[in-house]
C-alpha cells in the first residue's frame, strides 16, 4: 500500500466505518445473548426446570414399614413391634452441648454415644434428624416426653423393631436385619433411606435374600427448604408404600417344636410335606437370637456367638456338609436292582469285609442276609458286596436321582451342595482313578459322599412318593410338577418296606411313633467323623464331643400313604438310632397329636434343664462369668 | 421529542424517548429487586428507587451542559480521578487490605467507577487535539496508552477485575475510532493469547478460581462453579413465560447467590421468562442504538468519540453481565447497570447518559441555530 497523507476527510471515512464495524460487532453480541437465552431457556429448559425443583423440594424420607414374614398359615414368623427413639433436629436445637448433657442424664447414655451424636450434629444439614438411642424402654421415653417444653430440638417418637416371636428358633432361617454398613451404601447408589436412623436391612438369611420383597418403598414429607437448608414450607408428603408380606411354606409351630426338641444338640432338622414338595420346618440349632441383632447386638454377645463350638450362626440344614452315612443304603439298594440284583440272594456277614489289604468293618456280625435285612439292620457287608459287584457307575447316578448332590433354588444366598462321586469326578477333581475302595466306601455314605439335612429330607420324599420331590419355601412360588422317577414301582414298594422294617423292628425299633395307626418308614445313618475303636464309639463319655460320629436319621409317614417326609442330622450325636431317630419321632409326633408332642417336650426339656430362653440365658451368663464380664441386666419386657 | 403547546419547552426538549426507556428498565429494576427480597421494598428496591432518582435528575440536569464545559473538564476529571484512584490504593497499603473507595462521610465514592467516563472523555479530547495527519504515528498512541494504562493498572490491584475490563474496553475503543492502525488492535490480541497464561500465574487465587470453573464449571459445582451454574438453572428454569413474578424458587431460596447483584439478570429471567429477558436486551439495545446515533450524528471529533466511547461503556457493561450469568464469561463481578442493586453502577451509567444527552441537545441546538 503506498504511503499516502491522512486528512479529516479521511478521518470521517475511517470513523462512520469503524462505527458500522462496532454497531455490527454489538448487534452481533446482542444477537448471541438472545440465542444463548433462548437455548438455556427452551432447549435446555427441560433439564433446568429438573434441576431447579431438585434444588427446591427436599425430601424427608419416611421409611416404608418392613414387610411380614409369615408361615403357612399367617402365624407371624417376623413382624415389626412398636419401639420409642430419641432423635435431635439440628434446625430447632437452641443450645445443643446443653441439651446433649440433659439427655445424657436422662437416659444413662454412655460417653461414646455422646460422642458419635455430637459428631453426627456437626455434620448433618439442618433437616435431617440425628439419632439418639434406639429402642429406648417406655420409662426413658416418657421421662423425655414430660420434659419436651424444656429440650428445644428433641424429638422421641415411636418407630418399628423387628420381631421375631419364635427367637432364635428361626434365627438360622430368616436371618436378621441391621443398620446398612458403608458398603452396602454405596452398593445402592448412595441411597439416602439407608441413612436415616432407625432404617434396618436384611442381613443375612431370608431377610436379606427377600430385601426387595420386604423393604416396601418409601414415602416422605417433601418440603421447601432454603440452600441453607432452612425449612420454607411443607408440601404435600409422598406416601410410603410398606413391604409385602412373604408367606413361607413353614409351620410355625412344627418348626419351633423341632428346634426346641434338639434341645442342646448341634443339629438341623428338615419337615418337607411329599405332595408338593413343601418344607414345614427346617430349623438350625443352637442359633442367634435375631432380636438381639435387630436391637445392635454388642461385642461381647457376638464375641460368645462366634466361639461356641455348636456354631450358632451357621445354617445347618442348608450350609453344612456330612457324609451321608447309612442313610444312602435305601437309594443304593434302588441301584443295585435296578442293575438286576436279586433281593433275596444272601451274603454272609461276618464282621469285616477283606478288600486287597484293607479291612472294612460292620458294626456288628449279621450272618447271611438278604436285602430286606440287609436295610433293616444295616449291615455294610452286604453292600460292600453288593455294590462293587454291581459297579459305582450304576449307583451314583441313582443316589442323585433321589436328590444328593442336587441344587435346589431356594431363597438363600449361601448354601452348599456337596458331592456324591463317580469315576469321572474322581479323575476330574483328584486326577485318580476310581477304586474299589471308593465303591466300597460309597455304598455306606462315607468317603467322599457328603449331603446337608436338606437333602435327606428330600430323598425320603423321593423315596417316599417315587417322585422327583422339590423343596418348596416361598409359597408365592408355583409347585413344581414332579416327574416320575425311572424306578421301577415294585423296586419302590420293596425298599419302603424294608424302610418300614427298620422303624419296626430294625435300627430304629425305639422310635415307633406313639400314634395309633399312623406307621413311620425310616433309615438311621451314623457318619464317621473320627477313626474310633468299636468300644470307643459305644461309650458316649470317653469320646469327646468334636470326635463323635454324626447321627442321622430319615423318615416318611405314613408309610403306606406317605405325606410327610422328614430329616435330621445331629451333629456328633452318635449312633442315628440313638439320638437322630427320636427327634424326628417326636416330631413327627407333633404332626399327628400335639398334645401328646408337647408333653414329650417338656420332659424331655425339663431333663435338659428348662426351655430354650432359660438355657440360653444361663449358657449367656457362664460365658459373661468364664470371661470376666459383669452379668447383663434383667431384658425388659 | 413531545411537542406540544401544553407542555414547557425546557421540558419538551428533553430526549424523552431515552429517559422513558431508562426509566421502563430500571422500574422494572424494581419489579426484579422487590421480588428478590421476598416481595418486599425493603432493603434494596426502596433504596434503588432513590439513588434511580436521584441520578436521573443529575443526569437531565447534566444534560445542560455545552460541549465546551464537557471538554473543558475532560482532562481535570480524568486527573482527579486518577488522584483518587492512587489515594484508594495509597489507603488500602496504610490498611493493608483490598480497599475500593474512599469513604466521605456520608457517601462512599468509589472511583474507579468515575474512571469509565472519565477515561472516554480524556481519550475523546486527546484524539480531537491529534491532527489527522499524525493519527498514525507512533506520537498518537503513547500517550493514549498511558492515559488508559495507568488507571487499568491501578483498578486491576484494587483488586477489581471487572472494572479493569470495562475501563480497558472503552479507551479501545475510543482509540480504535479514531482511526488507530489495525496492527494496533491485532497485536495485542495475538500477545493477549501468549501472556494470558502468564497473566493467570498473578491473579489472586479468588480470580484465578473464576477462570478456571469458567473453563470447566464442573470442575467445582458446589464451589466456585455454583455462581454459574446455579444462575443457568434459574435462566433456563425459567422457560419462555418465566415462574411468575414472585415465584422464582432459585432465587427465593437463595440457591442463586448474588441474586439481586451481579446475578440480577438470573433472578429476572426465572421469573419473566425468555420474554422478560429479550424484552430487557431489546431495551438496553434501544438505549445504546440512542448513543450511537447521537455519535453518529455529532459534528464535531469530540462529540463523535465521545458518544461512541459513552454509549460504548453501558454496551459493555450489559454484554459483559449478561455473558457472565449465562455461562459466556467468567464470573468478574460487573453488575447489570439499572437493574443491579448498588448505587456505584447506576451513578456511572446515568453519567454516560447524561453526558450523552448533553452533546445530543448541542446537536439540535447547533442545526436549529442553522
């Protein structure tokens, strides 16, 4: 551009174009505004009209009342009692160091609840309530309630405990429930109902497997709360919808009388009805008392949970394994002629059985039976014989068609299956072939075989019925049809009445039912657990407890129209027909004649020295006193 | 203009169509601020209203003035302030803290806010007193620089970002009128993108927030990115017919800080609406299209530059609000004059209107008299 002289006419040129370049330039921006208004204003406006009432409207959740757990026939099994509870409302609290020290001395808090409230002050927003005390007894609530006028901010109202009438008799089975731990909080997304105080989730057992059933949705008071969160208004509340009921295919009653019929035992017992499959009673004992989870349990009381050796806080019915013992010898006669075993032929029973360089003992020497006496007496010779004549390929898929080693879909997260062996497996699992030996220790249930209580129930319903039986707990699921079982009818009609033999006059002759008529079909199992001598074994007293023998014991009643199929394992109980065989009898009993049920009951609990509460109070107070605690205070009513 | 037999002439004379604009914002100012407090004069719409008034008769009766008076004071104005501006920052050392005015008595006086006329009128007689033939050469520019840079400089440590902008954007553009060299402009907007991060590195940790979160303004949502965000939830809440006066809960419920300040524009807009809020940017459109013309049509140099530079600060104060609580810009603390509770921004814009007025009555009275 070649040089040239400004002048004042140039000057004006310059000036009315840059002016129309400035005028462009703050329409322009002007024209920006107005487009980026419009687009907050329309196009985004859906999604800041949502953040503006998130912003607006809080809510103040009002937890759904937990849903019921019900029996069978609508007796309650767990069900919501009303409590008292002491909360502080940060917003109206005036002088709240002064307040928590009056509280303190109202209702004996102890320093570390001081503590842990005057942390959960500091943190909260101006809303939401701090808890005080659960569960608070009426005296404490009532001295609270009189004083109100005086403590600015205390709100005692009343809420929901869970109730389990039946206590630790169906500790195992429906499990317990808990404020939610941080984990579980964040595995539901930070879900804001698990915070507020007094909120319970299942934790274990059906009450956390049923969580979404039973929780129910909650409701709340929605209000208008400033970013300060300063309550403006309250608006209309959104109702709470509480949880469903869950009826479960259990009899109250029988269950609580089984479990109190184990009595000191470590045992499980299972009541299933052969018809549909239904379980009637399954439970698991010595167990937790769920109240005292559902009130907070304490240190010490999970401390003397996790220590005793009966294992109160593991389900036995469904979570622990044992060998199945005799109690296979039933479904292995099945096998054995199904693979064309004549019944009537005899072997000698002598005592042992020689096997290479190993002997294999009987319990006693039966001399020359057939396969009737064989289950009837239970002589393991004779399927020692049998059975490795016949071949483990033709028994094991027999003993699973009756339902060991069988997954059952049934509302609990952790159950456990066991094994009954074959070949195959033995080369799967321990890259070994299968012997003689394992036949052998097969055919009486022991070696590898290994069954929980439930199982057991479920083959005596197979065994019973001919039919392939599932287990049934929740009765809001359908009965799954059951399918005919590849035995042959006359197979069936044999082995139950041998199984009828060994309740009348076989194993199990002490545990004839007291019923006139009603006639039980059964087989006892008595699972090794320790190498002992035969005159150890014998003698209760010499063997400690941990080195007995399991004592197992299944049955069906009527055996001639079966209807009830029942099962129990009794951990180192000894011989099944000692201990195992009469709990199912009395309850069995209770099935058929309560009263005459219940008085056997309470002899039998007055021999153990008193009911269930009474024991466990007393066992609760050794263990404070064996380690040096002070004994608790009288439970309030 | 009304004319009419009925009506004075001292009174028919005035720009009415200016002053009932300027008076349809900022009553409806007062509709927003009313609002704002809870539907309530009190504290701010009241005490608005009055300091509105008050200014508004300043401004017509500065609206007198000959443009002689005007240029006469330019350059004392602009030395007073500065004065002033070294005496705030001369207190704010004694004090050892941030300090923005200089308390008298009775009224607080805050000067950077007289620097934006001031700064225009300086820049305006400067450049009438340049020869057009020397309007390129470097002797054109050093002295601007310096009349422009040493207030910046001084309003920049107060520390008051926002101001700095508004000053800095109306001396360019009174230079950038009077016809400085392109290269003049494009330079340092291409040293601004290289010293930029350099200028971030001594910004006060309060400022150098606000640029980030303008960035990213989810880096810090509950923080300093809650200014900007809460303010587009209560524009785009709004919707196209607003809450309903009274109604907005953003504001109401204090989620929207500063809400009756610099966020004022957020307030109104939950409540009118994208029809409150065109009709407000049409309003102030109207009002800086009446300063333009006025430069446009003004005979001399002076006049010229300094209508553009005056209708120019009330432009930049509107964009840059308006930018800010829409998420355009980063939060720098620049009120929505008229509408904005606080006195400051209302004093500087009724200033820039009525020295505008003033050298639009010269130009009427100049082309009667020919």
């Amino acid at each position: 551009m070649k040089h040239m002289r400004i002048t004042t006419a140039h000057q004006s040129i310059t000036f009315s174009r840059r002016m129309m370049l400035l005028s462009g330039a703050q329409a322009a921006i002007g024209g920006l505004l107005i487009g980026r208004m419009g687009w907050l204003a329309i196009a985004q406006n859906e999604k800041y009209q949502l953040l503006s009432e998130s912003n607006r409207v809080q809510l103040i959740p009002v937890p759904p009342r937990r849903g019921w757990i019900i029996d069978r026939n609508g007796k309650p099994i767990a069900i919501n009692k009303a409590s008292f509870r002491v909360d502080l409302i940060p917003q109206q609290l005036v002088n709240g160091p002064q307040i928590i020290a009056r509280l303190q001395q109202l209702m004996n808090l102890p320093p570390d609840e001081v503590e842990r409230i005057t942390r959960e002050l500091s943190q909260s927003r101006g809303f939401q309530p701090v808890s005080v005390a659960d569960n608070v007894p009426y005296e404490q609530y009532a001295a609270i309630t009189v004083r109100m006028p005086e403590l600015p901010g205390v709100a005692a109202s009343q809420g929901f405990t869970r109730f389990y009438p039946a206590g630790s008799a169906v500790g195992q089975l429906v499990g317990y429930v808990g404020p939610a731990s941080a984990a579980e909080y964040e595995k539901e997304n930070k879900n804001p109902l698990l915070l507020i105080p007094g909120v319970k989730i299942g934790k274990e057992g059906l009450e956390k497997s049923l969580e979404p059933v039973l929780r129910g949705e909650p409701g709340g008071q929605r209000v208008e709360v400033t970013a300060r969160g300063k309550l403006v208004k309250e608006l209309d509340p959104k109702p709470d919808r509480s949880g469903g009921t869950v009826q479960l295919t259990i009899d109250a009653d029988l269950h609580e009388y089984a479990a109190r019929r184990i009595g000191d035992q470590s045992a499980a017992v299972v009541v299933m009805d052969v018809t549909n499959g239904d379980i009637l009673a399954m439970p698991s004992m010595p167990s937790f008392n769920p109240n005292d989870f559902s009130d907070g349990i304490s240190q010490n009381e999970w401390k003397m949970l996790s220590q005793n050796d009966h294992l109160p806080l593991v389900d036995k019915a469904l979570e622990s394994l044992y060998p199945s013992g005799s109690t296979i010898k039933p479904s292995m006669a099945l096998a054995l002629l199904n693979a064309g075993v004549d019944r009537a032929q005899k072997v000698n029973c002598t005592g042992a059985f020689q096997l290479g360089n190993h002997t294999f003992h009987c319990d006693k020497r039966h001399g020359p039976l057939d396969m009737d006496g064989a289950v009837v007496h239970s002589c393991d010779v004779y399927f020692y014989t049998m059975c490795l004549r016949v071949g483990a390929e033709k028994l094991s898929p027999m003993v699973r068609s009756m339902g060991f080693g069988e997954k059952f879909d049934l509302p609990f997260e952790t159950q456990r299956y066991g094994t009954i062996p074959d070949p195959d497996w033995m080369m799967r699992k321990y890259h070994r072939k299968w012997q003689g030996y394992d036949t052998v220790n097969m055919s009486i249930g022991q070696g590898m075989v290994l069954i929980n209580p439930l199982q057991l129930a479920v083959m005596a319903s197979r065994l019973a019925t001919g039919k392939r039986v599932i287990p049934r707990l929740l009765k809001s699921r359908p009965v799954t049809p059951q399918t005919q079982l590849a035995v042959d009818q006359d197979h069936l009609d044999f082995i139950r009445k041998a199984m009828w033999g060994v309740v009348d006059h076989g194993t199990a002759a002490a545990a004839k039912l007291p019923l006139n008529g009603i006639q039980m079909a059964g087989k006892t199992g008595t699972a090794q657990t320790h190498n002992l001598s035969a005159s150890e074994r014998g003698d209760y007293t010499s063997a400690t407890w941990k080195l007995r023998d399991h004592s197992l014991f299944m049955a069906f009643v009527p055996f001639d129209n079966p209807r009830y199929a029942c099962a129990t394992i009794v951990e180192h109980g000894g011989f099944g027909a000692a201990v195992a065989a009469p709990l199912v009898r009395d309850t069995v009993t209770f099935l058929y004649d309560k009263p005459k049920a219940i008085a056997a009951l309470q002899a039998f609990e007055q021999s153990i020295g008193g009911t269930l509460a009474e024991r466990e109070a007393r066992k609760e107070a050794a263990w404070r006193q064996a380690n040096g605690l002070p004994p608790l205070p009288p439970k309030q009513a | 203009m009304i004319t009419s037999a009925i009506i004075p002439r001292p009174l028919a004379k005035l720009p009415w169509r200016l002053i009932f604009l300027v008076t349809g914002i900022a009553m409806f100012g007062l509709v927003v601020l009313y609002s704002a407090a809870g539907g309530s004069m009190h504290p701010w719409a009241i005490k608005q209203a009055m300091v509105f008034f008050a200014f508004l008769g300043l401004a017509i009766a500065m609206s007198w003035m000959s443009e002689s008076t005007i240029k006469a004071i330019a350059f004392p104005l602009y030395g007073i302030t500065l004065i002033m501006l070294l005496g705030v920052e001369a207190l704010g050392f004694v004090s050892k803290g941030a300090q923005r005015w200089l308390d008298l008595g009775p009224i607080k006086l805050q000067p950077s806010e007289f620097m934006k006329p001031a700064i225009v009128l300086t820049l305006a007689r400067f450049y009438e007193l340049v020869p057009a033939a020397e309007i390129r050469k470097w002797r054109a520019i050093w002295p601007a620089l310096l009349l422009l840079g040493i207030p910046a400089l001084l309003i920049l440590v107060q520390p008051d970002l926002g101001t700095c902008i508004v000053v800095m954007l109306c001396g360019v553009t009174v230079m950038f009128l009077a016809g400085l060299p392109w290269w003049f402009f494009a330079a340092p907007a291409a040293a601004f993108a290289v010293a930029a991060p350099i200028a971030y590195g001594f910004m006060h940790g309060y400022q150098k927030k606000r640029i980030d979160t303008f960035i990213n303004p989810d880096s810090d949502p509950l923080g300093a990115g809650y200014h900007i965000a809460q303010s587009k939830i209560a524009i785009g809440s709004g919707g196209v017919w607003g809450k309903g006066f009274l109604h907005g809960s953003q504001s109401h419920l204090d989620y929207l800080p500063e809400g009756h300040t610099d966020f004022v524009f957020a307030t109104m807009a939950e409540e009118w609406g994208l029809v409150g809020g065109v009709l407000l940017i049409l309003a102030f459109a109207a009002v800086i299209r009446w300063g333009m013309q006025v430069s446009q049509n003004a005979r001399t140099r002076f006049a010229q530059l300094a209508a553009a530079g005056l209708s120019a600060t009330v432009f930049f104060y509107v964009a840059i609000n308006l930018m800010m609580v829409m998420g355009l810009a980063p939060v720098v603390g620049v009120p929505l004059p008229l509408v904005s509770y606080g006195g400051s921004a209302v004093m500087t814009v009724m200033l820039c209107l009525g020295l505008l007025m003033a050298l639009e009555r010269q130009q009427r009275t100049v082309s009667r008299v020919i």
